[in-house]
C-alpha cells in the first residue's frame, strides 16, 4: 500500500509541473490577474481568460 501510494504521489507531482510547464489543455476564466496565480507569476487576465496558462 505504501508503495501505490507513492507512486500516487510521484503521478501527480509530475502531472502539475507539466500543468504549469506547458498551460492548460483548456482556457482558465479570470476576471482579476489575482484569479490566474495557479498558472503562475505574472500572468495576467485578458477578455476573461488567463493568457499565459491557455495553449
């Protein structure tokens, strides 16, 4: 069991640095560049999305 879990662990670290390396498969709505942190520093909120965390 705690070798599943580990690997869980492991899965879903891997699958936030690509989340944040290479954006989102989907737009993120914002209305504030403060709603767009999880997609990093300095990304800001244009026409209700966050620019720099949508391919």
């Amino acid at each position: 069991m705690k070798i599943f879990f580990a690997v869980l662990v492991i899965l879903v670290l891997f699958s936030m640095l690509i989340w944040t390396a290479y954006g989102t498969p989907y737009p993120v709505n914002c209305k504030t560049d403060r709603d767009c942190v999880m997609c990093g520093l300095g990304i800001s909120c244009k026409n209700g999305y966050c620019q720099g965390c949508t391919r």
